[in-house]
C-alpha cells in the first residue's frame, strides 16, 4: 500500500508537523512507509489557468509537481497537514492543490477519474489553528471546504479530518489532551486496508 503526506507548515517542528509524525508513527508501526512531501521546501509554482492541461490532463509546467502528481495518481492513501493561515489552508498547501487542475481535467474533460487500487483510495486531512471560537471555526471550515474539492478532484471519495484549534504557540500540539493520541490512532487506521470505515 502506497501512503504519501504533504505538510504545509513552513515551520519546522511546528504544530502541524508533530501531528503528521505522530501519524505516520501510527502507520510505520503498522509496517507500512510514508513517503513525505515537504512542501514548503519544493519548487512549485502557482497555476497559471493557461489552459494547457485542457486536452491532455498534463501540467505544462516542469517542476516539483511532475514528481507530486505522479506520488498522487499513485497513492493509496494520501495525507493533507496544513496550519490554518488567514482561515485558510496554508500557501504552501494551496499552491500544490491549485496545480492539481490538471487532474480535475483529467477526471471531468477526459473522463478518465484516477481509478483506485486494491485498498481503494483514502484521506486523511489534519488541520491546526491558533484561534478559538467562532473565528477559529471558520477558518477550520474554510480549509475544510478547499480539502474537500481536492480530495474530491483526485478522486479520493473517503477522508476523515482531524482539526484542532486555539493552538498556537511552538510546540503547544503536545500539551493538547487528544491530539497526539488521536493522530496516531488515525495513524493505524489509515494503515489497514479493510477497516478504514472504523475511523469515522
Ligand atoms: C500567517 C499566519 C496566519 C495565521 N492565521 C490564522 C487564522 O486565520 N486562524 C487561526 O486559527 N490561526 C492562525 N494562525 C496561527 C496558526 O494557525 C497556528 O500558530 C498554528 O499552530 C501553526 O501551525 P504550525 O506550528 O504547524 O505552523 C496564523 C499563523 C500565521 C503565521
């Protein structure tokens, strides 16, 4: 089973990171490998609406994503990790899912959907703010609704989310009373292939 994760917090050992390895932990104990996307540290530049992957459903621009929408068309199970910017999912994150237009043609103008595997394609989407409340929701549901039309366009019909708010600080994920423990759990489950149902 071929399970890939993208983070998209720019800081290093930040919230979202210690989430996504305490995932991945739950997916190496399992036996399986994760195979990371750094995202802040790749070369991906914004799509341009150039009209280019209309008949082809192939990006016409050559760089870090070439690797990226391979790993994606692929994937068994694919991992979102982002911090909540400006109630949104971080750019680094944004920038990535903008690119996947070239799949979105794929499935809608070709009519060629990514068909899944043997284990059937699942997601996972982890999501970390700093705000409470009602602001702090909202950018929850925001990141969520862009997740959600890009799990959708890579044909992904599965994910559950884990999202976590007023957490803010460096490091304050590990004072969270559930966070870890449920990122791993997640973790595990991700990693079975016939018991995905359990997670939600
Ligand atoms: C540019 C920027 C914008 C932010 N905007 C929001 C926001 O709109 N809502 C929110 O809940 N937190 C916001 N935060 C706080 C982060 O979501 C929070 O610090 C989070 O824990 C960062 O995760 P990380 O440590 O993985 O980077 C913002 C932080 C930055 C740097």
């Amino acid at each position: 089973m071929k399970i890939i994760a993208f983070l998209g917090s720019p800081r290093k050992d930040g919230n979202t990171e210690l989430l996504l390895k305490e995932t991945s932990r739950g997916i190496e104990e399992s036996g399986l490998n994760v195979h990371p996307f750094d995202l802040n540290l790749l070369n991906i530049s914004p799509c341009q609406n150039c009209g280019g992957c209309d008949d082809t459903g192939i990006c016409v621009i050559e760089d870090d994503m070439v690797q990226i929408h391979d790993a994606i068309r692929t994937a068994d199970r694919i991992i979102l990790a982002s911090p909540i910017f400006f109630s949104a999912l971080s750019a680094q994150v944004k920038l990535m899912i903008d690119r996947c237009q070239c799949i979105w043609c794929e499935k809608y103008l070709l009519k060629k959907p990514i068909p899944a595997g043997p284990y059937g394609r699942k997601g996972l989407l982890l999501l970390v703010g700093g705000q409470k409340k009602e602001s702090g929701l909202q950018g929850i549901q925001c990141a969520e609704t862009s997740a959600k039309a890009f799990f959708r366009t890579i044909s992904v019909p599965e994910y559950k989310t884990l999202s976590y708010m007023g957490v803010d600080a460096k490091g304050a994920i590990l004072k969270h009373p559930t966070a870890l423990k449920e990122a791993y759990e997640a973790g595990k489950k991700l990693a079975t292939p016939y018991n995905y149902k359990a997670l939600s």
